[in-house]
C-alpha cells in the first residue's frame, strides 16, 4: 500500500517510524564512525562497576544517556569522556 492509498493514522505511523529509525541511525554514527550504543548492563560489564553505578549516575546526569523510546543506551567513549572531565574539575 503506498502512501497516497494509507489512511491518515496509518500515514502519520510510517512517518513516525521513519523520522525514529533517522534519528537511530543519526545517534549511532559519529564523524563518519558507527559508534556502538550499550546497555546499562553491557556498560556495567566493561567499565567493571554494578549495574546499579550506571542507573544511578544516569539518573543524576553524570554520564551521557541516550533514550530510545523507553530503554536507555550508553556510547562507552562519551561516558569516558565525561568521567575525565568530572575528575579534571576541583
């Protein structure tokens, strides 16, 4: 069914899933490299903390979050990034 035939919802519903599926392709490149987006728990795992760490630094901010609809990721460069940048400031 292509466009013109769709009903409005069902329109207004494709663009929304393409205007998601751009903004995920948006945050996972970065200059031109795929950057990989991890869960709590794969963040948890290579920075060798509890995944409780990563909630909570996440909810307070500290550490860059990107939300996907209801679930949370995390790009491993830019939480490292922000965690020199913590121990760097008095």
């Amino acid at each position: 069914m292509n466009e013109h035939t769709q009903n409005p919802v069902e329109l207004l519903i494709h663009q929304i899933r393409q205007a998601v599926r751009e903004e995920i392709l948006a945050a996972t490149a970065q200059n031109g490299h795929a950057r990989e987006l991890l869960t709590p728990e794969q963040l948890a795992e290579r920075l060798k903390v509890p995944v409780s760490w990563v909630y909570e630094q996440s909810r307070q901010g500290h550490i860059p979050t990107h939300r996907i609809g209801r679930y949370i990721r995390f790009d491993l460069r830019e939480v490292m990034e922000s965690q020199k940048k913590r121990e760097a400031t008095p």
